[in-house]
C-alpha cells in the first residue's frame, strides 16, 4: 500500500485491518492541511475511507483479470463531499445556476437544532427536523418553533432530565458531554472496545462471488431502506461503482427533500408499506434474490415485521445486511434514535467546537457522511469474506462510534477554512433527469481504470417499480 499523506497512515493501517486480506492496489492522499471550519481532521479521515473503499474496488478488479490501478483522494475533495447539500445548484428561469429554495418552516427548524443551555448550567441539543418528530418534541417542551422560544423551554430543565424525558417521548435529542464523559458513560465505553466497523458472520451459506461485469459492483443487488444521509451515502457508494440500488420506502414516511435529492443519485425508488401484508411479501421476495440489504431504523423496528438479520439470512443465505444507528447496537442507549447534531452532542465533538460554555456544532454533517462510508466499506470487506468463506454477514455502524473514530485521529493545530470556490469546482458534475437539470458535487473518489460515476440523477420518490431492473 502506497501512502503520501502521514497524517492518513494510521488511519488507512487501522481500516485495511478489517480486511482478511492484504490489498495490492496503492492509496494517494495528499497533504492538504485543514480544509474545514473545525480543528477536527474531517478531511483526511473521510478521505481515507473513501481511498479504502477504492482499495477494495480496485481488488476486486484485479481479482477478475482487470487493470491494476491507483487511487486517490483529495482530502478537500472530501469536505465538499460532505457540504454537498449547500452547494447543488439548479437551472433558474433565465438558465443561470441557482440555489434550491428551502422552506422557511424548514429554516427556521435548523435554526432551532443547536446546543441549547439548562438551568443546571448544562445544554441539550433537541432535534426538530423531521415533521413527526418536531411536533411530539415542541409539545414535550411546551413551546412554539422558533430559537428564542426553544431555547426559553430548555433552560426551564435539568439537562439529565431532558435527556430522559426525550428518549421517552420517542423524540431525538441528547445532553452536550465532554469527550471525557462520553467515553466512561457505559454506551460510549460499549462502543470504545469494538472496532468502528463490526462485521459478523450470522449464517452460513456457500462462497460467492462479489458481481460484476462492464463496471466493478455490475450486478450487485441492493435494496436500500434508510433516509437522511448514512444509510443513503451507504447505498450510493455501492451505486457509483455500478451496483443496481432499490429505495424503498413508504409514501407515508416522512424524508427531507434536498438529503433525498442529493443522496440518492444512481439509484432507484419504489414505494412499500411494511405494515400491508401484500407489500411486506414483496418485499421477501426482492431479499431472496438481493445482495445487501441496507436499513437504518430504530433498532428492532423492521425485525418486528420479519426483516432482522437472521430472518434475511435465512430468506437468502449469503446475504450482507448493513444496521446504520445512532448510539449503536447494543448499551443503554442502543434503542434511542438520533441524527447527525445529536451524535456530535453526546460523543463530545460539540464541546469541542465551541467556545467554553457555548458548545457548537461542526458545520458540516461529518458523522452522518462518514459513517455512511463506514457502512459502504464494511458490506465491500463482507462481500470479500463472503466470496472467500461464504457466509451471511451483518455489518453494523452508528454515528456515535464514527464521531469517535474521528476523533481518535487528533486534532489540527487552528480550524481550517471551506475549500476554494476552484477547489470545489473540480468535482462538481451536472445532471439531467427527473429533477431538471443540477449541477452538484460527483463522486471524489478518483480511481484511473474504472472511474466512479452515478448513472442516473436522483429520482422522484416512488417513480419506479417494485422490481429489480436486471433479471435474478
């Protein structure tokens, strides 16, 4: 393995462990120094996931006879990558590029999502994204959407008993702690003794081989059940190296339009309602001849209706399936959900970026995109197991175990800046398709033999059938 950039090293050695194999195909990335608004070392460690994935890629292709190849990963690149939302454009009316309109309930919810103080001199974080979720929180605080009146809720808490009462209201939410507090809390300690990716075996079933064909996952079934970055930056990875990738969701289910629009490039979308048994059984039927099946519910959700790992191992033996989680699998704290600003509260990261006192979030969602790439990395390493051994395979990544792997890879000296409007220029694409045209941040993983690429552009929500598009 080739490696330019130092500070990556430790970080590349520690993911190339989870594989069973060494790889032959070199990884490059450069030194670039802080490129985000954190002393966080965002872009390198997101970058070398990326460049592992690569790693992987590039095997498999040298593995069925093809070109050896490098790859490469400009950790600016990667900070992009992450700001993707903020930086798509669309065709205004006199055929300029523009940003997409947010609405202003949606502004005014973002605006509210931050570490808020207590009356105990302690800050929560509520999340107020998401239409459901936003109701139950405003109505467990008493309060009207909008900062001052969020803010004037909170303070009338203690921040363990807000903590508390949003777990049990079924709301998302978490306590500001300091990395120290974290990491001896018993989740934070649960998590601190597994690797950042778990990959287990959980059934048998013969060796079979990683698809592929005219592009290195060509043929790589995956039906995708997440939304809101990690689970869909999961199943777009696979579908930039060819995978074939089924959404599916219920038209009920509240999503986030611009996370949809720009996490589902390269894939298709169908609706089905899990909890009508005619859908449920179409679902059984699209497992029996997938390859991963990715989800990212509460813990225990779709294994109430027959879809836990060891249901879709026995429904299809040899199949990898993918848990995305906020607090992990397992601990106290395994059955809450959360999301990207909740993740950075507990683990520490907001602490950190702010001032003392006045905790921060990072600006860019580094937890939901890097655990994403986690996600995509460990169902390649349990593709490779399963071709080697066989096997059915769970791999399981969470937000707070990629907040704490980020931060195991030190500090920067000072925050960096957003990379250079140049910068960001030299991976931003445009596509064309059901959402008109856009221009947006394309896969920054550089590989010179089989280049990464998206097919098609993100679809509408539904658009397609229940089906796969290539024939079992």
């Amino acid at each position: 393995m080739t490696i330019e950039a130092p500070i990556a090293a430790d970080t590349l050695a520690e993911l190339a462990a989870l594989r069973h194999r060494p790889s032959r195909t070199p990884i490059r990335i450069p030194e670039t120094g802080p490129a985000a608004p954190t002393t966080f070392r965002v872009g390198d460690t997101v970058a070398a996931v990326l460049g592992t994935i690569g790693a992987v890629v590039g095997d498999l292709v040298q593995d069925r006879g093809g070109p050896a190849q490098e790859v490469s990963v400009d950790p600016r690149h990667a900070v992009a990558a992450l700001a993707m939302s903020t930086l798509t454009r669309e065709k205004g009316p006199d055929g300029q590029w523009v940003a997409p309109a947010v609405p202003p309930e949606r502004e005014i919810a973002k605006s509210a999502i931050r570490p808020w103080p207590t009356r105990d001199g302690g800050h929560v974080l509520p999340h107020l994204s998401l239409p459901n979720l936003q109701a139950r929180m405003l109505d467990l605080l008493g309060c009207t959407l909008s900062p001052e009146a969020v803010a004037a809720a909170v303070a009338t808490w203690e921040a363990d008993a807000l903590e508390e009462a949003i777990a049990a209201r079924r709301v998302c939410g978490g306590k500001v702690r300091t990395e120290a507090e974290w990491r001896a809390h018993p989740q934070g300690a649960m998590l601190a003794a597994r690797p950042v990716i778990t990959i287990e075996r959980i059934g048998d079933a013969p060796p079979e081989p990683v698809p592929g064909g005219d592009r290195p996952l060509s043929g790589l079934k995956v039906l995708d059940l997440t939304r809101i970055l990690a689970g869909p930056v999961a199943a777009r990875t696979l579908a930039e190296h060819g995978a074939e990738v089924l959404m599916v969701a219920a038209g009920k289910t509240p999503q986030v339009a611009e996370f949809v629009r720009d996490t589902s490039h390269g894939k298709r979308s169908c609706f089905l309602d899990l909890d009508r048994a005619g859908d449920a059984a179409r679902l059984h039927e699209l497992v029996r001849s997938a390859d991963v099946f990715s989800q990212g519910y509460r813990p225990g959700t779709l294994g109430a209706r027959g879809f836990a790992p060891a249901d879709l191992a026995a429904a299809r033996p040899g199949i990898v399936c993918l848990s995305a989680s906020c607090y992990g699998h397992g601990g106290p704290l395994s059955d809450r959900a959360g999301w990207e600003q909740v993740a950075q509260a507990v683990t520490g990261m907001c602490h950190e970026q702010g001032l003392p006192g006045a905790p921060e979030l990072v600006p860019l969602p580094a937890c939901d995109y890097l655990t994403g790439y986690l996600g995509a990395l460990g169902i390649l390493i349990a593709l490779e197991r399963r071709a080697a051994e066989g096997g059915s395979w769970h791999v399981q990544v969470s937000l707070c175990r990629s907040a704490m792997f980020l931060q195991d890879q030190g500090r920067w000296p000072a925050r960096g800046t957003f990379p250079a409007p140049e910068v960001v220029d030299e991976v931003m694409v445009e596509s064309d398709g059901p959402r008109g045209p856009l221009r947006h941040v394309g896969p920054v993983l550089r590989m010179e033999r089989t280049p990464p690429r998206w097919e098609t552009q993100s679809p509408i929500l539904g658009q397609d059938s229940a089906e796969w598009k290539t024939a079992p």
